[in-house]
C-alpha cells in the first residue's frame, strides 16, 4: 500500500532504548535532547539548527533575523494567569527575543478538535490577538485544520516568528564563558505550579498565577545598557535547570549557582514541597536566564528590576570552568548539589 | 478558576449558525472562509494577513520576504505517492512559492501521540530531510511536543517558511485582470483520490498516487520568462475550484474555464464518478493555476512542459469582466455551470 519502507530505518542509540515515543520526549529534558541529537540534527543538518538555540539566527537578503517555532498543547486551556493563547503568543514573541530579536511578524497555526464551542474558539483568538498587541507584533499568516472529535483536545496552536537581530548583537548558548554572571529575571516555577494546581485540583491558601509575559520588552531594556550580553534563555519546560545545563553544555563551561539566592515565591516554594518537586526543574513561562560579563552585571540588573517584568531579577551564581558541561549549586547547608538534566519531565503538557 | 470570561464573546453572524467546530471549518471552503472572515481578520487585523494569499508578503530590514504556515494532520500517515511528511516541507515550499518567493528556511513543529513507534518516527523525520533537501531548502529550528495516547493520530506536523521575493514580482490574487490566461501546471485530483482509495479501501485498477511535489523549480522557470505573473495558487484543501473562487472574489473578478480543457487522469476521473466527486474540488498537492497577461500565455506555457512538474500544464480559461466574483464553466455540451465555492469539505482530513 505504502511505497515508504519504514523497517529500513535503523534506530540510533540512544532512542533505541526507547521503541515508543513516550511523554518525557516532549518534556524539554534529557529524552527530548536525544531526539534533537540523534534524530533532528541528522536528518536535517545545518549549521543554524546545530546551534541548538530557542530559534535560528539567519541572514537573508542583507538582513539577520530570527526564526523561531513552538506548539502549545497545555491542558487545560485556560488557567490562572493565562491561556493557551497567551502561551501561544508570548512564548515565541520571547523565543526571538532570546536571540536578541525585536520580534515583528508572527504565524498561528491551530488545530481544532470536531465540537469546540465557537465561543471558546472565539475566545482563544481575541486573546490572541490582545496578546500580539500587548507585544507589539503582527499574526500576519495563519492555518486552520479540524480533526475529528476525540483526536485532540480543543485546540493545538502552533505560532512560529520571524524578529530583526540588531547590528553588535550576537547572543548565542555557546557564548557563556568563565567569570560571567548569571541573572534570572524574576521567581521561579509560577507557570508550573499554576497549572499543576488547577490540573490537579488542589487548593493553595494564595492562587498561584501563571507568570505569562512577552520579554521583547525587557530584552531591549537590557540591551540598551549592553549589546555585549553573551547569553539568553527563557527557561520554560524542563526550568532552569534544563536551560543551564544545555548552556553549559554548548559552552563547554560550568555554572556554579547559589541555593539561597534562587527567587521562588513562598506558595510556589510551599506547592513543590507538598509535591515533592523542586522549582529549578518548573516550568516559566515569563522569565529569562542572562548570562553576562561581570563588568556589566550591576548595570544590567539594575534595568532588569526597573523593568515591570524584572523587578524580582536577582544574580543567582557564575559562569565557572570547573565541571565543563555541569550545573552545581551550593545548598543553604554550606554544602554542593548537582543540577543534572531531568530525563523526561515532571509535569507533562505544560505548554 | 478561570480569568477569562469566554461568556463575554460575542459570536458575529455567520459564525453563529454554528455553535461548534465541525469538520468543515477546516476544509478550505466557505465555513474556512467564515472563520478567516469574521474571527481571525478582526482579531489580528492587518495589511499582510487581510491580502488572504497563501502567505504573507513582508519587508523586513529592506529585504521583501514571504512568510507562511500550514498544519498537517493527514490520515493515513502514509498514502501512495507519499506521507505526511513529504506533504509537510512540499506544502509550505508551495505557499512561498505562490508568492513569487524562492524558499530558503522552514521550521518543523511535531505534536507526536504518545505511543507512535519510534521506527515511524524515524522514518518521517528521514522523508523530511529528504524532502527538504529535494526542494533546496533548510530546516533550521523545530518544537516537539507529546501528547497522551488517544489525543492525536500518530503525529501532526506544523511547517512554517521564509522565502526572499524577487525584485520586480509583485504576485496576489487581488492582481488578476480580465483578459488575463488562467493556465495549470498539470492534472488535477490525484492527491485527494489517492488519499480516498486508501482510506476506503477502494482498489481501482490502476493505482492512484498523491501528485505531492516542490513547485519553486517550475515557478522559478516561470519567473524566468517574466516576472509579470498576476496570481499564482497552489490549489490544495477544496481543489481549482475553491482557489479559483477566492481570487475571483479577491480580485472583483469573473473566471470562465472550459470542462473539456480540464486535465484529469482518467483513473482520477473514473474514481471520482464513481464516489460522486467533482475532480474540480479535489485537492492537490503538487499543482499549480498561474494567472498571466495574455500575451505572455503562449511563452509561459512552453516553460511549464519542459519542466518535470509542469509537463501536462494547460490553458484551461480567462478571466472575465463579468460575473464579478463567480466562477463559471463551459460544459462539453455547450452549457454552462456555476463552479461554487464548496460549504465544507468532500475529503476530511486531506493535508
């Protein structure tokens, strides 16, 4: 019937391990960087993807811009804080950010479940549309499918972003180099255990707010004391522990934090106690990691904090050349702790 | 729960005589066009998305780029001819190539079903590479996503694509003129029959294949004999006759075509009676209609047959002053019928 031979196709080790595609391969942490390495990069090499950055950094007919994409499949659609739509939205209005982009023109893609209420549908897209204002760019090409009911879950939104790269400005993963400065815009793990706690119906004391917010703005406040910010990471699926690592990773460099300065809120911190989960490994959806030169860190933070999306910025720890490729962070205990790469995911279908 | 009021939402007419999403939403016919018309042009409303080509036209940082999207949810994954992800990278090759544009880059987003065979996986993934590379272009950054088994069909892909227009072409569908030549690359059908004969188990006698193929090389050819094409269209999701209406509207239009000079396998056509279809609302997956002054007609048409993808391109009507708006046909007993746009779909689930 097919004129694909599918059994020609020979597993590479790792994915081997795995003969089904498992959740933890979309959850943004060990199993999913394999697909990326042994399966993605293969198939599709070039240079821009090898850069294994949140987009692709790319010069086209004298311009550089940045190409990102992203699906939302977060259940559910609406949440404390936020929507699918807004997640659509921000997260890829903050991918190009993350190259240093001011983000510009965006694409939706929705797939729609048979029977969504038009209302929903209709909800969904202003909140769409408030969002690209908020941010400042435009939806200016979309597409539309409907699968049959029972095949999805409402809706699936894919937005992909195309943002201008401003000359001098060439921030890169693998630009992290000994003696910078890390900073984390704000706290950490309100997206998560947002919807963690609406998903698994439990009840805090303060409602946990999902942290949703278009960064473009406060990436262009820190690039007007500095183009020279080496490196910036949204840390969204998998948290800040993922993003260090694969920084780290990519730089060949080691990242030293402090326990005691991370910024978590104390519901968010409370939440992840009752759940045995830490919040480096939770899910943001409105923060940034940047890595700096030192010279500049005291500036940089000072812009980040006067900026409403980074009045909790904080220096969390330093760019080392101990441990290549290894995240370690000194506990309240005076003693050390690794912060390894998750394997699969602690919360499945965050975003 | 919720801080969103989806109750607030006012339905505009005609949205309302639907209360839910059906399958037709997504059939690129009249309920397709509804939801563009009444929902997503007043919520994302600008220039770019309001011209309703099959991609948006930018100029960004002096260089004009064509930007577009598509989602995939195909079934069967596999089909003669091709598979999902043939479709996926020929198809957004195909929409910036309807704006002139020679495509460069794509993203691929994969919302993956819990449970899909690692080995299908791979085995895309590779037809994907393949593909790309076939069509010249680079795919330079993606999103995997996982979702639980029973919440999808095995995998849906999104591409998403930037392509750098040349100087001096200037293609969209408001552009067709009367007098103008309508022209197709080739015949018309294939893809949604073949996707029809393995979906229902029909066996014809001989085997229809999808006509899924990257149209830039033939449009590049095209360009070559002049920049001055008024309108090109990849006539996917509700066939010629769907993309004839929405140019013949876009442009305040008549088309006039001739039945007899329609191209159709006779395999496509013997099916088609048989199943009570009309090849003229079937999709395609590798074709084209160019919209050209007459006096570039003849040339262009030379170029179309020497290339591989355009060997059985045909003159096949005009454009007309009257009827503005409507497409009309011919018949082969000197008659004439209206080509309406189709409500929904014939095909669900066709790309």
């Amino acid at each position: 019937m097919s004129d694909i031979d599918i059994s020609g196709w020979v597993c590479p080790m790792p994915l081997r391990d795995y003969p089904q595609i498992v959740l933890g391969h979309g959850g943004g942490g060990k199993l999913s960087g394999d697909l990326v390495e042994h399966l993605f990069l293969p198939a599709f090499q070039n240079d821009a993807l090898a850069s294994l950055a949140d987009g692709a950094a790319l010069t086209i007919g004298g311009a550089r811009l940045a190409f990102s994409t992203d699906s939302y499949v977060v259940r559910p659609l609406f949440f404390p804080g936020g929507s699918i739509a807004d997640l659509a939205i921000n997260g890829t209005v903050n991918d190009l950010s993350m190259l240093g982009a001011r983000p510009l023109f965006l694409s939706v893609g929705l797939i729609i479940e048979e029977g969504l209420p038009m209302s929903t549908l209709g909800a969904l897209v202003e909140r769409m549309g408030a969002a690209a204002r908020a941010a400042g760019v435009q939806v200016v090409t979309g597409d539309t499918k409907v699968v049959d009911k029972g095949h999805g879950d409402g809706v699936y939104i894919n937005t992909s972003g195309i943002g201008l790269i401003p000359e001098g400005v060439h921030i890169a993963p693998q630009n992290a180099h000994p003696g910078d400065v890390v900073l984390v815009s704000g706290t950490l793990g309100d997206h998560g255990m947002a919807i963690m706690s609406v998903r698994e119906g439990l009840e805090f004391e303060t409602l946990i707010q999902s942290d949703s917010a278009p960064l473009n703005g406060l990436v262009a406040a820190m690039l007007a004391v500095t183009p020279e910010i080496h490196v910036l990471r949204d840390p969204t699926r998998g948290g800040l522990a993922s993003s260090l690592n694969e920084i780290a990773r990519a730089a060949g460099v080691g990242v030293l934090l402090e326990d005691r300065r991370l910024p978590v809120r104390s519901e968010v911190s409370a939440a992840c106690e009752l759940l045995g989960m830490d919040p480096v490994y939770v899910a943001n959806e409105g923060k940034l990691i940047a890595i700096v030169p030192p010279e500049h860190a005291d500036a940089m933070l000072d812009a980040m904090r006067q900026h409403p999306y980074g009045k909790d910025a904080a220096r969390i720890g330093q760019v080392v050349a101990d441990h290549p490729g290894m995240v370690v962070s000194k506990t309240g205990i005076g003693g050390t702790r690794v912060v390894s790469m998750q394997i699969g995911e602690q919360l499945p279908r965050i975003c």
